[in-house]
C-alpha cells in the first residue's frame, strides 16, 4: 500500500474510538512496540466507508496493514504488534505462560464482559438482572484480587499481556459507580488498576484525537511527544 500523498509506503492503518477498551488494547500494544501507524478517529453513529469497506462488521478496532491485510480483533492487534517489537516482555510473563494468559483474557470477554454489560447497560438487557451480573462481575474480580495477593501484576513482577489486555475493561465497570467500587475490599485490583491509569503509557493513548473525515490524514500514532 502506498500512501497516495506522498507516494512512499503507507503506514498501517488504525480505525479506533478513544473510549472503546478493545481499541484502548490496540493503542497500547501499538504505542509500547514503536508501531508508527495513522490513527483514524471514528464517529460510532457515523461510521466511514473506509471502515466499513475494511471490515464489515464495523466495530473498532481495525488495522489495515501496509500490506493490505486487515486485522480487526483487538487481541490479534496486540499480538501483531508486540510480535514485531515486545520491550516490556509483554509476551514473556514473570510466571505462567502465554496461553495461560490468554485464557485469563478470554475469561475477561467471556463472562465478565458479559456481566459488565449487563450493569453498564441495563436497558439493552431487560431480562437480566442487574444485581445478579453484578454479582457474577464481583466474582470474576475477586479472582483477580487472589492473583494479586503476593504480586503486583496479574502473572508476575511486571505488566504483561493479560494485564493490559484485561484492565481497560475493568476501568469501565470502576467507572459505572466510582463511590461504590472505591468501597469494595478488593484492595490489590484498586491499586493495580490506579497503577495502570496513573501511568505514562496509559496517558500517552488517551488523548483526544479529531475525528477522521474521509479524504483527510488520520494523525501519527504514537505521538512524538509521548515516546
């Protein structure tokens, strides 16, 4: 793929929505490895053709490779990235495995995600019981407290997939009610995820970016300034 205004070769292409914590994973996986690429801000409610031609299902986030392929899962995303440039071993955890926390994260887009709908978003699930998925969300969560007990990260002394994979979404459920998650007694996962949202990574892929008009330049990701 070349680039159409300068006629070198084509950054890949990412379509993202700042809030969304599928695309928060792309972000971080992107911006730890060094991965340059265009980041396209989209509009959920109007979605561009770009997208659309890219992936069908249009949900984000989507990457449009400099070869033209298109990854458009938020984990195959991560594993592309850090496949080509890992500094932080976030494939290599201090203990456990890679599938071992790939199965953890799956738990995470399983049931746990399914229950954080259910509180964030009551009226889209009229027949479900806000208190029972809170209840079931509570505990997934007090499974993570557990592995957090005697260590900092959730497989080991240093972040690693799982935790970046994971924590975007649990930062959604704190946020439904911030007085009440404060309160619970799950000590170690409020200060993993304050460790996480305090830190410089997080804050370099929350800024806010213009949203993407098509015809036009996304803006360079990572940002200069953050590397």
């Amino acid at each position: 793929m070349i680039s159409a205004h300068t006629g070198t070769p084509a950054l890949p292409v990412l379509y993202s929505f700042r809030r969304c914590p599928y695309a928060m994973r792309a972000r971080l996986a992107l911006a730890v490895s060094g991965q340059a690429c265009e980041l396209r801000e989209v509009v959920l409610r109007n979605k561009p053709a770009a997208l659309l031609q890219a992936s069908p299902k249009g949900t984000v986030p989507v990457l449009v490779l400099s070869d033209s392929r298109v990854l458009d899962q938020s984990l195959d995303i991560m594993l592309w990235a850090l496949a080509r440039n890992d500094p932080g071993g976030w494939l290599a955890p201090s203990h456990g495995s890679l599938a071992d926390m790939l199965a953890l994260i799956e738990s995470c887009d399983g049931p746990f995600k399914q229950a954080l709908d259910r509180c964030k978003y009551p009226n889209r699930f009229p027949d479900a019981d806000p208190a029972i998925a809170r209840a079931e969300a509570m505990q997934w969560l007090y499974s993570l407290q557990a592995r957090l007990t005697d260590q900092p990260f959730l497989f080991g002394d240093h972040a690693a997939l799982a935790d970046m994979a994971i924590a975007p979404f649990v930062r959604q459920f704190a946020a439904i009610d911030t007085a009440w998650w404060q309160a619970q007694p799950w000590v170690q996962v409020q200060t993993w995820l304050d460790r996480w949202q305090e830190g410089a990574l997080f804050a370099s892929v929350m800024d806010k970016w213009p949203a993407w008009e098509e015809g036009t330049d996304g803006v360079a990701f990572p940002d200069a300034r953050h590397r």
